[in-house]
C-alpha cells in the first residue's frame, strides 16, 4: 500500500513539474557526465599511473604522492600564495558586488541605471586571455597609459608585471573589473523582495537613508549576503588557473605561484598524472573543510546557512 502510494505521488509530481524536470535535466546530465562519473579516476592518486598499463594494471602506491607534496619544499610557498590570493580576493571581491548593487538600488534615474548595469555586466562576457592582455598593456613600462599618467605626476615607469609585491593587487583588481556587475545581480534580485513598507515606516520612525540601509536594506538581503559568502568561503583555494597563468612569469613566482599552475607544471608539463591528481584533491578537501566550518559558524552564530 505504501509502494503503490509513493508511486501515485512520484507519478502526480511529475505531471505537474515535468517541464521543470525537463529544464533541469541537462544541467543534471552536465554534472554527472563531467562532475560525478571522473570521480572514479581519483584512484589513480593511490597508484603510479601509466596511460599505456591504464588505471587498474598500474602499481599501487598509497599515499605516496600525498607524502610527495607535504615534503615538498614548494609547499609552504605554494599554500601560502593560493591563500592569499584568495583570501584578498574574497576580502575585496566578495562586498564590491554588494555595495554597486545597494547603489544602483538608490539610483533613480532609470536610464542611467540601465547603462551603468550594461556597462558593468560586459566585462564579465570577455575571455580571460583578453583581460590578461588588457592588464599587461595597460601597465606596460613602454607606454602603457598607467604608466604615462604615473609619468605625467613624476613617477615611474614601473614594471608591475615584474614587480612580485603588485601581482596580488593587479590579479584581484582586474577580477573584481570583470566580475562586479555579474555578481550584483543576484543581490539586485534580492534587494526587489524588501518589502516597499518597511521603508515607509522607518521614514516615519525618521530614519534617514543609512538609517534605512542598516535597519532595512542589509537586514533584509542578509540571508543572501550570508550564503554567497559561505559558498565563496568554500573557493578560497580555487583560484582560477587560466587568468594567474597568462598573467604570471618567473620573475614574480614568490607571490604568483599557487596550486594550480604547479599542478599544471608537474601534472601536464612533466606528465606525473597521479601526483597532480593527489594535490587536487587535497585542495579539494581543504575547501570542503571551509565551506563546513563556514556554515558551521553561521548556524551558530545567525539563522541562516546552507543545511
């Protein structure tokens, strides 16, 4: 009685979502062909991977390259790079959308709302090797225009390209270029579920429009604030690679190099499959770590989190 229930009610919801079901499903089909099904060649991090012995004839190794990696001299270097750049990034990344789209919120002109939302959206449509060209011309020693303006005050040229201690600041302001707009819109979709009448009685309460900001317009996004920020928390560790990549050099190694492109040196580069393998997936763990220790805190501490 119970099976044939459970089937009357799977047999109702699909007739009544089949077409939400039907949206869904090549983003479903996308996650497990290219997400789920690699997972089974994580195996290979255990194994002294050969392409021509495949996967299961190759020699097991246990823990081997993960040993590999710890005693790595690289590794504090490595760690401490790919942190950083993505905890600036998240530190300075993560309330510019929020702060352009409680701007654009209070922008009242429509039309100019409109070509500042357009303007700010298109970047994020441009390829990561154009804005990695865009960057390296703009600062370039030899006529670049930051450094003709720098010039024109006195200062300079400077080869920020060249220079370790600007590759953070460069990669993290051109990110943020590229994807405040994008990301805004998200919390300008919030920003339209604030109740209209809250507003109406802080005015009356006379509060003014940071009044209005604090007790009304932050409160009432919050919920969205705090799940992006524990999913971004989760991506501290994943820097892109391609934008670090074509952006990098030798000469700024010391603050450039993180995971991924030493993954891509010893993994592509020289062929060392499993090892590669290993170091990913022990970043991986890292960042399930601090997504679980984010939302962890923000149960504890508010009333929203993901689960």
């Amino acid at each position: 009685m119970a099976l044939t229930d459970t089937r009357t009610r799977l047999r109702k919801t699909w007739h009544y979502n089949k077409y939400l079901w039907l949206l869904v499903f090549p983003c479903l089909l996308y996650f497990l062909i290219f997400r789920y099904i690699p997972m089974f060649g994580l195996v290979i991090t255990f194994k002294n991977f050969n392409l021509f012995k495949g996967i299961w004839a190759s020699e097991w190794v246990g823990f081997k390259y993960y040993l590999m990696f710890f005693q790595n001299p690289d590794f504090f270097l490595l760690m401490r790079n790919t942190f950083l750049l993505g905890f600036y990034k998240l530190l300075f990344g993560f309330p510019a959308p929020i702060i352009l789209a409680i701007l654009l919120n209070e922008l009242k002109h429509i039309a100019l709302k409109r070509f500042v939302q357009t303007v700010s959206y298109l970047p994020h449509f441009i390829s990561n090797v154009i804005v990695a060209s865009m960057v390296i011309m703009f600062l370039s020693p030899s006529g670049g225009m930051i450094n003709q303006l720098l010039q024109k005050l006195g200062i300079g040229p400077i080869n920020f390209m060249m220079e370790p201690g600007w590759f953070r600041s460069i990669y993290v302001a051109s990110d943020i270029w590229q994807q405040i707009g994008w990301e805004s819109i998200i919390y300008l979709a919030a920003l339209t579920a604030v109740d209209p009448q809250l507003y109406e009685a802080a005015s009356i309460d006379g509060a003014g429009r940071w009044g209005k900001l604090w007790n009304v317009t932050l409160p009432g996004i919050a919920p969205t604030i705090v799940i992006i920020f524990i999913l971004n928390v989760g991506k501290v560790l994943e820097i892109g690679f391609e934008k670090v990549f074509l952006m990098y050099n030798a000469a700024v190694y010391d603050t450039a190099d993180i995971i991924s492109t030493y993954v891509y040196r010893v993994g592509l580069e020289q062929g060392n499959f499993s090892y590669g393998a290993s170091i990913d997936l022990f970043m991986g763990i890292i960042s399930l770590i601090f997504i679980c220790s984010a939302n962890y805190i923000s149960r504890k501490v508010g009333e929203n989190s993901l689960w």
